[in-house]
C-alpha cells in the first residue's frame, strides 16, 4: 500500500491484487459468517476511487461542496478546540454524544420545524451508521424491510449484510404511493410476514430526487400507527430546498398524533451533518423512540463506543461562533445554480429518449434513458472513453432493476464540468442510440419489459421529452 500524494488516499502497491482472488476466498471461506454472504461493497464506494482520476468528470458522488468552507473558519475553530478543549477532544465520550453537539442538534431538528427532546437523540458516525444501528436492532435473517424504488445506493450493502428481505416500491412524482405500500404490507401479511421497519428519504430522494407529498406523509405515518410498523426517516436533505415551501417531517406528525409532547411513537429519524456542514465530520444523529433509542444505543457501544469527540467539539464550535444558516444559505444558492445548470445540459445533450427528474433540492438528478442500454455497460463505456462517471441505476434496487437509469450529482461539481460531463454522457448515449439502431435496422424498438410506474406516471417533476417514436412518426406525417 503506498499514498497517493496528490488525493492522500491510500492505493494498493499492486493494483492487480488489490482484490482477492476467488481461490484466495475460497481459502477462508469456512471461516466467515454466512452474512458475510450478504456483503456486497457500494456501488458508490467503488466509484470514488475510478473517479478520482485527476481527468475524470465525476458526478458519481454523493459529495457536497466543502471547498465551500473558510479555511480560516475552519483553522479558527479548530484551534480553538485544540486550545480549550484538549483534554475532552482527546478523550472518549458518551456513547450518546456530548452535551454541546446534541444542542446543535436539537437546533437543526427545530430549523425541520421538528422539536425533539434531548434525551430521545444519539449521536452517530455519519447518517450511515444509523441505518446499520437501525438493521442490527431490528433485523433476524430473513426479515422483511419495505423501501423506496430506487433507493438509497449506500444503504443497499447495509440491508444485504444483515440478510434482510427487501420490498422496494417503485415511487412515482409524489414519492412512494401508499396505496402500494398498503398493498405490499398486505402481500406480505398474507404471508404471514410482517416488515420490521419502512425506509424512507422523503425529501430529495437520493437517488430519484423526488420528494414526498404532504397527504402520502400524513397516510405512510397512519399506516405505520395503525399496523404499528417503524419507519426510518432518513432525511439528510431536507434542509436543502431550492424552491417550493418545506414539508413537515414524518418524526413531527407522527409525533403529533402520538401526543406526548413532541416524542414519535414510530418514526426513527435519521439527520446528519454532511449535507448542510461536512461529511468529514462524520457525524450524524438518530431520534428514536426511547426503547428504541436504547438498543441503538447499545449496538453502537459496540461498533465505535463514541463518535469523535473532536469532530462533536468542532461541530459546537461552528454552532456556536458562526451563523451555520447563513453558511447553508451560500450551499443553496450554489446547489440551485448547479442544478439548474445541469437540467439545462440534459436538455442539451441527453437526446429525446430520455427522460430524469426536476428536483426542488438535494443533490441528486435520477435519469432514465431507453431500455436497451444498460448503465453498468454505459459506465464502462463513459469512462473509458469520455472520462465522465455517474452511478449506474442498479445500484439502487436489491433485484437487478434501475439497468436503464442513472443518477448523477450536481452539487458538488463546478457548473462547467457538469455542463461538460453531461455532454459527454450524452456522446455515449447517442453512440448506443446510433449502435441499437444499425443493429435493429433503424426500427427503434418499442419498450418489451414492462416499464416501472414510473413511466405510467413519470417520476417528480420529470421532464418528460418527445419519445423517438413520436418524433419520427410526426416527421413521416409531414
Ligand atoms: C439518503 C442518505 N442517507 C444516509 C447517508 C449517509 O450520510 P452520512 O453517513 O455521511 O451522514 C447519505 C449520504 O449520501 C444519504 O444520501
């Protein structure tokens, strides 16, 4: 293993045997747990280090924009936590988090219009480490979880480690319907299976970048009431709206239908600093039901005892010294320019058979091209000889679904590259366009498998092109 000097990442001495062969598994594999059968590494975790290539256009990454972050700020606060604070950062902390950084919590969940007390909050490493507290809490092998369509690329790997049964409902403009959640819960229920928890991203869905309607909030969290199901709000975005009036979480209406002064019954909230401050902090918090909260608790003090208390004592510092609002105020105004901007180039440069979502914030646009190229193989293809990369759709579903569709990040890209990158996704896609056709005589075909709701009715706010078919029989009528 050697450093790479530019990135500071490390990079294996001998890329060829960077993974393991498969006789080299083979040789431990009696040792290994069956779950271990499960573990599969994020699409996204692969990408990072394809995309780090200095020539290469990423829009792979989930990445906000910390160039965005005073230096002097950032130097400031950390000696001062160095100076003051020495023995506490250095030293281990409660499991829960520290005092400062829970109140800076406590100040974000209140910018949600969400009150939560204290008590009910554990501080995490990263969002990401709640929904593996979440799993390790809930799940037996072989439990059902009901997700969205697509989902969460990050969390895919996590629900396969734990060997759980994930029912992934295919989400339409408003997020996912209910109507087919309650459907799905009774599929199951017939079967005499019962899901242990709903997973949500209500807000700018990573990766759709569609957001959840206010009457399917009210219903998903009646739903979870009446059948008595927990639902993990995983909500890393909400604060970044580019446009449109802020809904209310689904931690604050169950809440208020629980009416015990502010605490949900059956929402696990999920928040995190890496959206609104920075993902190197690794830092994150879950909301939980106290007996909940509890387990969540326990599970952690088994994976990494304490989240940082350098980072927690940075993060209370920042709160403290600095207006973090107005910070996240420069991210929105950034992201909502880099959004438009990429909107703007897939209308360019994507061609008539595609189609993606208009997101009112977040950081993600989801894009679905013709069903006969596969994004897995366009990837390959994007960066082998256009140098630009996105994350491939079927890193989105547990079933092999999402082979057509691809999300890319517009937030941490400069407005060029993304201009750039998305005209060069576009080559690739017309040179399979051009390549289907000559191979099929030019017949462009009518889609076989039958496509997701998505495409009975499109996803958020898409912007939905003239198909070719259209196109083409419009000019044969002329
Ligand atoms: C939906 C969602 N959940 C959780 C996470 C985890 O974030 P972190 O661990 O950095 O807080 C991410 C990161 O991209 C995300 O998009």
């Amino acid at each position: 293993m050697t450093i790479d000097d530019r990135s500071g990442r490390r990079v294996p001495a001998h890329p060829e045997r960077a993974r393991p062969a498969t006789h080299e598994l083979e040789r431990y594999k009696s040792l290994f747990a069956a779950r271990t059968q499960g573990m599969r590494s994020s699409a996204m975790r692969d990408m990072m280090s394809l995309t780090e290539r200095p020539d290469v256009i990423s829009l792979a990454g989930g990445l906000p924009d910390t160039k965005t972050f005073a230096p002097e700020l950032y130097a400031k606060l950390m000696s001062r936590v160095a100076a003051e604070q020495t023995a506490k950062a250095l030293q281990y902390g409660p499991t829960e988090g520290l005092a400062a950084t829970v109140r800076c919590i406590v100040e974000v969940m209140a910018a949600e219009q969400t009150l939560v007390d204290p008590d009910e909050v554990l501080v995490t490493t990263g969002g990401q480490q709640v929904i593996d507290l979440v799993c390790k809490a809930l799940l037996d092998p072989g439990d059902v979880i009901v997700a969205e369509a697509p989902t969460y690329p990050g969390a895919v790997p996590t629900f396969g480690a734990y060997q759980a049964d994930v029912a992934q409902i295919e989400m339409d403009s408003d997020g996912m319907p209910i109507d087919e959640l309650e459907a799905t819960l009774d599929r199951l229920a017939a079967e005499g299976r019962r899901p242990k928890f709903i997973y949500t991203i209500p807000n700018f869905q990573n990766p759709g970048g569609v957001t959840m309607s206010l009457p399917r909030r009210r219903r998903l969290v009646e739903v979870a009431r009446e059948r008595e199901i927990l639902v993990l709000e995983d909500n890393p975005y909400g604060l970044l709206r580019y446009e449109g009036d802020p809904l209310p979480t689904l931690y604050s209406l169950d809440a208020a239908l629980a009416g015990r002064g502010g605490a949900s019954d059956f929402v696990i909230y999920l928040g995190t600093f890496s959206k609104i401050l920075s993902p190197g902090v690794r830092l994150g918090w879950a909301v939980a039901p106290a007996p909940v909260l509890e387990k969540l608790n326990l599970g952690k003090q088994g994976a990494d005892l304490c989240s940082s208390p350098v980072t927690q004592l940075f993060v209370a510092a920042y709160f403290g010294e600095h207006d973090w609002r107005a910070y996240l105020e420069t991210l929105k105004a950034l992201y909502r320019k880099r959004r438009d901007a990429m909107l703007g180039a897939l209308e360019a440069h994507f061609g008539p058979d595609a189609r993606w979502t208009r997101p009112q914030g977040g950081m993600f646009v989801w894009a679905t091209l013709p069903d006969y190229i596969d994004t897995t193989d366009l990837l390959a293809r994007a960066l082998e000889t256009e140098a630009v990369a996105f994350v491939p759709g079927r890193a989105a579903y547990v079933d092999g679904r999402g082979a057509s569709c691809m999300r890319m990040n517009f937030a941490g890209v400069a407005e060029e590259d993304i201009v750039e990158g998305i005209k060069r996704i576009g080559r690739v896609i017309a040179e399979q366009v051009g390549l289907f056709g000559t191979l099929t005589g030019g017949a462009p075909r009518a889609a076989q498998q039958p496509e997701p709701a998505a495409e009975a009715e499109p996803m958020a706010d898409v912007v939905q092109l003239r198909r070719r078919e259209q196109r083409e029989s419009k000019q044969r009528s002329n």
